[in-house]
C-alpha cells in the first residue's frame, strides 16, 4: 500500500536490525523502500540491501555534502555502479548552501555531470536542496524539454517553487517533519499541491514524525507520514497510498501500472473519460505528458476508446452521483455522438449531465451542435481562458479565430441548457477581473477560476 522512497538504511545506527526493521515496514504496510546513496561506497552498500531484501531497491549517486573532490572517475564509477537492475535512480544528487562541506561550484558541477548521466541512462534523480533553490530551480529549469524525471525530496521551498517544480512534471516528498507544529507553511503548501505529483518519504533515519521525534527514524513509521497527508488534503489514508504508490511506478517504474479507467469518481460526481484527442493543445494541459488525475490513469489512445454501451454499464443508476461529467483529458465533443447516446441513457434515468468542454464543438463537427443539448446536458462548463484572443491563441495553440468560435458556443448554449459556466485557469498571464467582466456581463454567463493544476 505505501512505498518509502527515501530512507537511508546503510547508516550505522541500524547495523543488526535491519531484519527486525524491514519486517515493521510490512506490518505497516509498505511495498517498497528506496535507499538513496551519498557517495560512491553508500552506492554500493544500497546495492548490497536491495540484493539482500527483495523490496529494496536502491539508487546511486553523490550527495552535495560529498563533491568537494568531485572528478570525472567519481562519475564514471557511478555509472558502472548504476547498471545494476535494481538501481532505479541517480541519487541523492543536487545543493546545499546551508553547509559548507563542499565549494558552490563544485556542488554545481557535480549535480549537472548526475543529470546529463541520469539522462544517459534513462532514469531519474533524486533531488536535495537546502538553501540553494534559485541556483537549483535555474539548473533544473536548464533541462525542461529534455525528458528529465525528478524528486525533490524532503521538500522545505516556497509554494511558487513548489509549483514551478510541478509544472515541469516533476514529483515533491514531505517527511516526517508536517507533523511538526512549526511546520504550517508545509502543510499549507501540502494543501495546494496535486497529488499526483507526491510521493512518500521517511528520509530515516532522520526527520521521525511525532511522537518520534528525537528518536530514530524508520520506513515503517511512512505510515504516519500518510496518515498527516491524508488529515491535510481530506483523501482517505487508501487513497493517499494508492496514489502515492502509483507516483512512484510511473517515476521509478516500480510495482504496478494501472490500467485506464474509463469512469472516474471526483467527490459525488461521476466522470467520463471520453477522450484524449483535442484540437487544441493547451499550454497548462498534461494530456500528452501526464494524463493522470489522482490514483486514475486516463492515457488512451483513439483505438481503445470505449463505445457508449461501456460507459453506460460503467454508470448504473446515474441518481447515485449528483451529476455525470462528461470530460477527461481530451475535447468530448469529438466524440459528440457517444457523448449524446450516454447523455440520454442519464436522463432518462433521472440524473444530471455535465459537458466540460473548450467550446469548439461547433467547430470540430461543422455544424451548429448547441440546439441538440437540449433535454440532454444540464450544464456546459467552457475553458474561456483569456479575455485576450491573442493569448488565447497562444494558450490554447489554436488559431485566434476559434476565441470568437468560443464565445458565440456560449452564447447559444444559454438557450438550450440549465447553466452555462466559463472558466479560467489561475496563472499569472491571466487577468483573472477582466475575463469575469466579460464572463458575467457580455455573455450573461457564470464565472468561475480553477487552478492550474
């Protein structure tokens, strides 16, 4: 259920436990455990736990405390080291301008040196940073289009960093230290941050959650670590560990891939995954990069898009849910046809429809589609954007003519649906006071913000 993807478990401090310890790892429910190497001799002793305990698997690299005498053979011995199957990272590589065990540029020079190898290899990195982020955040932000995969693990940045980190695909971990009661502006953060960009760390043994603190820590004790994270965001502990755990499949590759859901429960709310085509390709969307939500994986291509008898055996008695949402990563009406036979099997049910769309319905099937919602969707909800049809175009990648195609879809679903609602997303291009005005005074339309994740 859980996975501990950092817990340094070849310190002294467990020497002629480590049986006892990795069996109070699974009677706390853990999978898996990641231990980070800091230098090229914890490299190897990683290696000799996860040959030794099958749900170990380690990770090789130098930490930041430990490049001082940084070189190219040190980089060289760590890529013979990382060929070993159960090496699923470079790490724990990265900054620390807290200390000052090794020279800035040193420091700089070795973290890039483990990226362009971690890029070589195909794998990961584990991040550290300690007082050095705009440093960090310039280097890592250096690789953005280069297929980089990362942690920053044991996360103690801003939330602007947080969430520059996230919309490069990137992955944050919290220890044990959310459960400290200095820590609000953690868990402050925590609140506003997907979780489907979070992992699970103890980072042992350091860092032990209350009521641990001062004493040692250990990847059985992830489990409270969840348990903070499930109090903060309202998710159930089940599902902070399945979506945790997949997380860590998808950067690590370890455990389990989950299949494509075609149905998806938000709240009381049931969600068609009716595609991932768009005609549009939005700079905030991770349709082609991440199309994950949560613990759900919506990836699908056009072939193994379900007919409507799927969806409708997948609903049942749509009464259950306050409303089905016909939406996922892709523009449902493309799929217009599906989406009106779904749509009538709910209301003849006695349930409630919901079109999440960009408003190129009219558009994508060259006809005027807005007079057949009605008996069928109780409420379009349109990603306006932008006041600007420049920077719609520019958000959405789409020609600018299509904000005009938008806006007229509005205006005449007004009179064939309960509620029409226009949306923009929380970035800082948008100015958020004058899309309401348009919004609520031009089109007579709800208005509403949703955030950029």
């Amino acid at each position: 259920m859980f996975i501990d993807t950092h817990a340094h478990l070849f310190y002294p401090n467990y020497d002629g436990e480590l049986d006892e310890i990795i069996e109070r790892a699974k009677e706390s429910s853990l999978d898996f455990i990641i231990v980070p190497a800091t230098d090229i001799q914890t490299s190897q002793k990683s290696i000799e736990l996860a040959e030794k305990y099958d749900m170990i698997y380690a990770a090789a690299g130098v930490h930041p405390h430990e490049t001082s005498g940084w070189n190219k053979e040190m980089l060289s011995e760590i890529e013979r080291i990382s060929s070993h199957p159960k090496v699923i990272a470079i790490g724990e590589i990265g900054l620390d301008y807290y200390y000052d065990y090794s020279p800035k540029q040193k420091q700089i020079e070795a973290f890039r040196d483990q990226i362009d190898l971690a890029l070589k290899l195909n794998k990961p990195i584990i991040v550290h940073n300690r007082d050095s982020s705009e440093d960090l955040l310039e280097i890592v932000g250096s690789y953005c289009g280069s297929g980089l995969k990362a942690q920053f693990h044991c996360f103690n940045g801003k939330l602007d960093e947080a969430i520059e980190l996230i919309s490069m695909n990137h992955y944050l971990s919290f220890t044990g230290n959310i459960t400290y009661k200095k820590s609000e502006n953690l868990r402050i953060i925590l609140s506003r941050i997907p979780v489907d960009h979070l992992l699970l760390e103890t980072d042992s043994p350091f860092m032990p959650p209350i009521p641990y603190r001062g004493k040692r820590n250990e990847p059985a004790f992830v489990k409270i670590v969840a348990e903070k994270i499930s109090e903060i965001t309202g998710m159930t502990l089940e599902s902070i560990g399945r979506i945790t755990s997949y997380n860590a499949f998808k950067l690590f590759g370890i455990g389990s891939y989950r299949n494509t859901v075609y149905t998806y429960k938000l709240r009381n709310s049931l969600y068609i995954n009716v595609t991932n085509r768009c005609n549009a390709d939005c700079v905030f969307c991770k349709r082609k990069t991440n199309p994950v939500l949560g613990e759900y994986n919506l990836k699908m291509s056009k072939n193994e898009e379900p007919d409507a008898l799927i969806y409708i055996q997948e609903i049942g008695d749509p009464r259950q849910y306050d409303e089905i949402v016909f939406c996922g990563f892709g523009e449902p009406t493309i799929r217009w046809e599906v989406v009106k036979q779904v749509a009538k099997y709910v209301k003849n049910k006695g349930g409630k429809t919901r079109l999440n769309t960009n408003g190129h319905g009219n558009y994508i099937n060259k006809r005027d589609i807005t007079a057949e919602m009605k008996g069928l969707i109780d409420t379009v909800s349109i990603s306006l954007n932008t006041f600007d049809p420049r920077q719609y175009a520019q958000l959405m990648k789409v020609e600018t003519r299509l904000f005009n195609e938008m806006i007229t879809f509005a205006k005449r679903a007004k009179n064939y649906v309960n509620s029409v609602v226009m949306t923009v997303v929380n970035i800082d291009q948008v100015e958020i006071e004058k899309a309401r005005k348009i919004v609520e005074e031009s089109i007579g339309a709800q208005f509403r913000v949703r955030e950029y994740f």
